[in-house]
C-alpha cells in the first residue's frame, strides 16, 4: 500500500522554524514542507528553480530589484534558478516547497539556518 | 516582477473535467491542476512518478494489486514511475499534481480524455 500523507500531520511534527521536511519524493525532486516566521538567509541557487505553495499565513520573496513576491494561502510562485531571493515571513506560515533532492535550502550560502539534507528526512529513516 | 498564481483563480478558469491546465514550470517539472469527477482512464506511465495534492473533496487511485489510496484535502500520494493507476473522484475534487514537463496525463493510453501538453499550457501563450 503507497503511503498518503497528511500536510497537517506533517506540519504537526515540526517545532522549529525554517526547518524543512521532506514529505515525498518524485522525478528526483523533494517535496519540502517548513514553518516560517521571521527573517530567512538571502540566497540563491545556481542551478535550481524552487516552487512554493502557501498552505497557511503570509510568506514573501524579495528580489534584488526591489521586487517582492507576496503569497498568501493557496498561491504559488517560482523563484527561478540563479535569482538571488530573501524569503521572509511576517507571522508564521505554513509552506510546501519543491526542489531537487540535491538542493541546499540556503544555495551557497552557509548559516545558522543552515540544514543538511540528511536532516530534512532523518523522519523518513526512523 | 516574478508572477504569483491563485488557484483559486487559476481553478476558475476551468470548465472540462480531468482537463490538466500547467500552472508553473520548475526544473523540468510541469506543476498542474485539475478538476475530477468520475472514471478517469487506467494508465501509467513507464519512466515517470506523479505526485498529487488535494485541494478540495476526495480522489482516489486505485492500484492492479487491490489497494487504493484515498486522498482528501491537505493530502498527498505519490504514484511511482511503471506502476497502473486508475484514478476517480466520487464528487468534484480539485488536484494538483507534478510531473515531468514531457509527461502524457493518460500515459500510453489513448482516450477521448486524452488532453496534449499544447492543450494543457495553451493558457500561458494567450
């Protein structure tokens, strides 16, 4: 039997902000979720285009340009590969992002937000 | 500016069942959405897994072996590359499901549901 995941339960297992979770897998790509609230790393990723799905809340992008992505529940956006972006959000939200497995969540950039792949699925292993 | 898509309004603009509309492209990928209701047609599709996320009602696939995965909103499934899959929705359900950009939606089935990749993308030339 394929498993069906619950975002809601995903989300429920989360305490700790940007943090993301890896819920599925298909074609090579991660299907992330995370709690945001607050200021992210600005970053960005050479080669990886990155979606997001707002679930919850309010979660924004700016843009070098000055340019700002907002989302609100049940937008989606794309940043697209080598577009430098500063996601933050103002309260928390909830967020479904999708990204190859080998992508960094913080690109080249190396922070305390900073987590490794291995521990966005360490709950896939236990 | 980057575009930011509803899909609310995106779901608005649909007036076919089981007929895919691509709301995003990221890394090959062809993020799509869908209205369902009813039968659609058995298929799979041999080198490509499929990952779908309810947004309203109920959609199920069912699988050669007797099992069937039943999401409802918040839910997601992936269906693994190679395997038979027969979705249906008991009422309308909206769905938005992943896969690569080249993906046919009935796989190697031909169907009068069969919708072309033009067909699915023809809204972002307009």
């Amino acid at each position: 039997m394929l498993p069906v995941a619950s975002l809601e339960e995903e989300f429920s297992q989360i305490t700790e902000y940007f943090s993301p979770r890896v819920i599925a897998e298909a074609n090579g790509q991660y299907f992330k979720i995370a709690k945001m609230k607050g200021e992210f790393v600005r970053h960005n990723h050479e080669n990886e285009d990155e979606f997001f799905y707002v679930i919850k809340g309010v979660f924004c992008l700016r843009y070098d340009d000055g340019s700002e992505a907002r989302l609100s529940a049940g937008q989606c956006h794309v940043t697209p590969r080598g577009v430098w972006h500063h996601p933050y959000a103002p309260d928390e939200a909830w967020v479904m992002f999708v990204e190859p497995a080998e992508t960094l969540h913080t690109g080249s950039v190396e922070s305390a937000l900073s987590r490794s792949v291995e521990s966005q699925t360490a709950h896939l292993k236990s």
